[in-house]
C-alpha cells in the first residue's frame, strides 16, 4: 500500500462554461503533500450502475482540459466514467529536458512513482464514490500519455481490460507486460515518435499476445486474432505526430469489445 493522502474536493470556480456543459468536474487528490487534479465526467446512472472507466492522458506539455476536448470520450461513450488527469512538470524523453512542461513518469520508480501513486488515488476514490465496473477499466494516451499508458499496463496491468496508446512506445517494449487486448496508433510521418520506432514495438506486441494474421479493422486499422483473447489492433494513419480526430471513436468501439476476464 502507498502512504498516500486522498483528498477529493470539487472546484466548481475553475469550471469553464464549456467544460460545465459537459458534465467536467475538477477533482483535486493531495498526494504525499502535492495537489494533484483532473476533471472527471460521470455519467447520472453511476452512482447505482456498474460503470466502464477510460483514464485518458494528454501528451508532454499537453493539459487536463486539452485532453478531455481532443479525446472527448464523454461525447464518444457518455456511458462511461472518463478521466483526464493532470501531469506534472516532467524532463522529457525527447523535448523539454529541464522540464519546464507538464507529463508523466518514465519508468518504475521514477519521479518517485508520483504518477502511478496518483492513478491509485483516482482510481480508489472513483469505487469509492461510484459503481465502477471492475472487469471495464481502460487506459489510453497519446505521445508521453501514451508512454505512461504502456508503463500502467506494466505496472498496473491486471486492472485493465484493454489499453489504446498512440504516437508512443514502451520505454522496455516487453518488461512486465503480460498479454492483454491492445490497439495501437501510430503515424506513418511521426516526426517525434518515430514510425520505425513503433513498427518494432507493434511486431513485439503481436508476438506478445500470440497473434495470427491481421484482418481489415475499420478505417486505417488491422486486428491480429489471438487464440487467448488478446488481440492486437494496429491503426497507421498516413500524417505526422498529431492525434487524429477519427481516433477517439475507434478506440471506444475497441474497448466496448473487450472485458478483464473473471
């Protein structure tokens, strides 16, 4: 268990009038002495019907608000309980090396778990206050959200039924990581996060999840079969390191398709 301290609070004075109207609240953890915030849509029925989660993480120097109006999973499945937490002033990996802009944790034990430690409050506070369906917790991100997506699986696997990273790889592609239905995204351009750094990251996740041949999935998308319920999707759109608007809806119909077993 960490020693952490939760503290929710609403604080309806840092709603914007677009964000009210739909449903965002921001929500405010105290962990380990640092404020810690996100905004959290929650559907009406949660409170008294088991309800899926998605955790969605902004990029390096991305923000809370940004995510929740560029993956806007509330719109794409307002049945769902969606999180967009808040990074912190973070070095990063291959910009911003005095880290001077908000992101996430490389690795175990870096930035002395801050960010994993913050997962568990949210998480902790959501069953607390709502119904949340256990088997129906997702992780997505893009750029360092989706590095911070590969390390929750990693770290936190076995509370996710699927994860849906883009314009990121795994800092250690297979370590720690046990099969589990994943989509990836990535851009054929990524001037950042190159494609022939996810390519390989792609190819191991296939071999991870013992997949067969892919199949036509939808727009930009092949799904590689697994015989163990773990199949890999892989959606390659033909721009830069931008996240896609069309996204958000094929990652909700990937996660609708899947359930933690058990």
């Amino acid at each position: 268990m960490h020693r952490t301290i939760v503290v929710a609070a609403l604080l309806c004075s840092a709603w914007s009038p677009v964000l009210a109207a739909e449903n965002l609240r921001r929500m405010e953890w105290k962990i380990e002495g640092v404020a810690r915030e996100a905004l959290v849509y929650v559907p009406a029925a949660a409170k008294n019907t088991a309800s899926p989660v998605v955790f969605a993480f902004h990029g390096h120097g991305g923000t809370m608000k940004h995510a929740a109006a560029t993956f806007a999973y509330q719109k794409h499945w307002p049945e769902a309980i969606a999180v967009y937490m808040q990074g912190l002033n973070t070095p990063g990996a291959l910009t911003d090396p005095e880290g001077k802009k908000p992101g996430w944790q490389k690795t175990v034990s870096d930035q002395n778990d801050r960010d994993l430690k913050f997962f568990d409050a949210v998480l902790a506070t959501l069953k607390k206050d709502y119904r949340v369906d256990e088997k129906r917790i997702y992780a997505t991100g893009h750029s360092n959200g989706g590095a911070f997506t590969y390390l929750l699986w990693a770290a936190r696997g076995d509370v996710f039924a699927a994860v849906a990273p883009s314009g990121a790889v795994a800092r250690r592609p297979l370590q720690n990581l046990k099969p589990k239905p994943v989509l990836h995204v990535a851009g054929e351009k990524d001037e950042l996060v190159r494609f022939e750094w996810q390519k390989p990251m792609m190819d191991a996740l296939r071999k991870l999840n013992g997949c067969g041949d892919g199949k036509p999935w939808g727009k930009w998308c092949t799904s590689y079969p697994s015989k163990t319920g773990t199949p890999v999707v892989t959606c390659i759109y033909p721009d830069g390191h931008r996240f896609p608007e069309e996204v958000p809806p094929i990652i909700v119909k990937f996660f609708k398709e899947h359930a933690r077993p058990g």
